[in-house]
C-alpha cells in the first residue's frame, strides 16, 4: 500500500466537497465524485486510481472531546 503525502486542506474553500490528491497536490475538487475523478483523468490522464486520493472535506471544523 502507497503511504500519500496529505497537504494541507482550507476546509473554507473545500468545505462541503470532494478533493482529488495526486502526489501531495490537490489536483480537483467538486460536489460530486464522478465529477472530481473526471477532472483528474482529464489533467492527469497517465495517473493511475492507484495514485489518486479522494477526500471528503467536512463542512465544517467539529471537535471532539474525550471525557
């Protein structure tokens, strides 16, 4: 299994999305996943679903606290 580099995401301009990460780089992102995957094969047309990592950024920044 290939370890992926994560950069850092702004969930402001995320938020709510799904983000294509290709070697550490975000590379897409849109509401939906066919969409998002679409983009990716079109900028990037020899990566392989290996090499491609898709994210589901949160709306919203939510912590949780263990008691």
């Amino acid at each position: 299994m290939k370890k992926f580099a994560l950069p850092t995401i702004s969930i402001k301009k995320y938020g709510g999305k799904q983000v294509a990460i290709v070697k550490g780089k975000i590379v897409a992102s849109g509401y939906d996943t066919t969409t998002v995957l679409q983009q990716t094969k079109k900028r990037l047309p020899h990566a392989t679903w290996q090499d491609i990592l898709l994210v589901a950024v949160p709306k919203g920044l939510t912590v949780v606290y263990r008691l």
